[in-house]
C-alpha cells in the first residue's frame, strides 16, 4: 500500500457519498468459517464461528487523501486486506444492480477472502418504505446466492427526530426486511451512526423494542453507541443476544484514532462479556478518518496493527 499523502482531503469522505460511489462494490456477512480463529469465549460453543474482516468505507477515505478513487482499485484493496490477515471484506449491497453482489462476492474469492456481510442504507420511515423493502429483499436474494449471511441496513436520517408515526412505520418496514431475509437464510443486523442515538437513543431502542430477535437484530458498532452517550455495556447487555455482527473504531480525547488499540472504549471488558450473553463473533473492522485523526502509518500498517488487536483482544 502506498502512504497518504501528508495533506488532508478538503473534507471527509462520508459514508453516504460512499455508499453512492460504491454501488458496484456490494459485499454482505457469512457464515465464519474461516480457521485461525480461537473459539469465542472460555471454549463456550457458538454456532456461528468467530470470523474478522476490514469494512470498506476507511480504505475509501485513506484512497482519497490520495487522490484516488478506491473502487478503481478495489482489487489491491482485497489482496491488502488478506494479506493484513483478514478473512472478509464488507462491502456494500448494490440494490439497483443485484447481480453486482454476486460479482463482488467472486471478488472476493479470486483474492483468498470468503463473502460474509454487506451494508445497506434504508428510506422506510414513509410512503417509500415498502419500494425500499422490496427492493432491497430482491437484491438480497443475490447476495444469498453468492454466500453472504447478513445484511447491516442503517436507517435514512432525514435531519430531525423521528416522529413517533414515523418510527412505527420504520419498525414495521423493518419487521418486513427482516422476515423476508430470513425466509431467504439471511440475518437482518440494524446499524447506527448519531441521528439514532439523540434523546437518550430513543430511535435506537425503538427499532429493537417493537421488534423481535431473529427478524430484526444488531450490528453493534461499539464506538458509534459510546459517542452517543450510552454506554456500550449497557446495550451489549440488553440487545447482545441479537448481535448478528460487530463494526469495531477507537478513539483517544473523542477523537478517532488511526487504528483499533487501547483507548476510550474498554474492548477487553465488552470481549470478556459478549460471549456469556450470545453475540455472534463476526468482527468487522472498521477505521474512519475525521478532522483531528492524526495519520503516521499507512492504511496497511493500521489494518494490520488492528488485525492484531482483535486477536488478543477478542482472542480470534
């Protein structure tokens, strides 16, 4: 890989600008089956083996502060990705195109990695909510054909609270994807970013409290509920049962560190604690750069290091 340049971008890649660039880089969460990975937790059995994999969207950013667009160059990211010691890529659903997931998915194989999880943004808090569902479950039947296992889907915000109307057609929206990835042998894993988390999480709770484990579960993104104020133990416990899948950031001083390491998340305590409450062990990697990140190493070197972190941390 080669090192960023010393200058920053203008502004930072989002994920939704991402998201858009990305449509023909789908990816999804499958089944671990991945060796090299010690079992979860004091030998407890798991019926979904431990897997570690790097997600797309902080590779795009470290891309751009090069000057270059990383889906131009998504092969050498894959084989960086393995060669950093990782067994999966997630990418992005491509809904408009489905046949692209199972095209990634041969990507991804072609370079030693195996096909686990893709991430989905979702308009269903309106009238739009059914077109959404259904396109999203036609899409997911591709993405099952080609071997991912769950699909992250994190809710449009739309720049507001939701109203209480709003949320009760987005669970409903939600009840729906979930129900038909299941029927199709997939996992519905709801992300989150800040709009969620706003009024004491009162988006994020209510997508699990009018819902049920096994159709609308969690992809925890630890640091994304520590910086909204609720503490990660807290939902690791009341939701754990329900992780599908994990997406894994630090920061130092609230701000994101260039890679997975000590810092304002206790990692060692939530990895000592995820197993005795039933949360699927597939890790996700996934580093951000924002304005006060301070970059000194290659996305490599950071991958690896964080790859490395996992392993003595979460013990796979």
């Amino acid at each position: 890989m080669n090192p960023p340049s010393s200058s920053g971008p203008e502004r930072p890649l989002s994920r939704r600008r991402f998201l858009h660039a990305a449509g023909s880089t789908a990816t999804a969460l499958a089944g671990g089956l991945v060796g090299g990975c010690a079992s979860a937790g004091a030998g407890k059995p798991t019926r979904v083996q431990p897997i570690v994999g790097s997600q797309l969207y902080g590779w795009g950013q470290y891309y751009q502060r090069d000057g270059r667009d990383v889906n131009q160059h998504l092969d050498e990211v894959l084989g960086a990705i393995r060669d950093g010691g990782y067994a999966y890529a997630e990418g992005f659903l491509d809904a408009a195109n489905p046949d692209a997931n199972l095209k990634f998915a041969d990507r991804l194989r072609a370079r030693g990695l195996v096909p686990v999880s893709l991430y989905t943004g979702a308009r269903v808090h309106d009238d739009q909510a059914a077109a959404t569902v259904s396109r999203l479950l036609i899409a997911a039947q591709a993405a099952k054909a080609a071997g991912f296992a769950v699909i992250n889907c994190n809710t449009d915000p739309i720049g507001r609270e939701k109203t209480d109307g709003e949320l009760a057609t987005q669970v409903a929206a939600l009840r729906e994807l979930g129900a038909g990835l299941a029927e199709l042998g997939l996992r519905l894993g709801i992300h989150h970013h800040t709009p969620e988390m706003v009024n004491q999480a009162r988006e994020f709770h209510y997508n699990f409290r009018h819902s049920a484990a096994g159709q609308v579960d969690f992809c925890f993104d630890v640091h994304w509920v520590f910086r909204g104020g609720l503490a990660p133990m807290s939902a690791l416990r009341e939701y754990g049962a329900r992780v599908v899948s994990w997406h894994l950031r630090q920061s130092r001083d609230q701000v994101w560190w260039e890679d997975l390491a000590t810092g304002d998340v206790d990692y060692s305590a939530i990895a000592a604690a995820a197993p005795g409450v039933g949360a699927a062990p597939r890790y996700s990697v996934e580093l951000a750069l924002e304005g006060g990140t301070k970059i000194t190493r290659t996305a490599f070197e950071n991958h690896r290091r964080s790859r490395e972190f996992v392993r003595q941390v979460f013990g796979c």
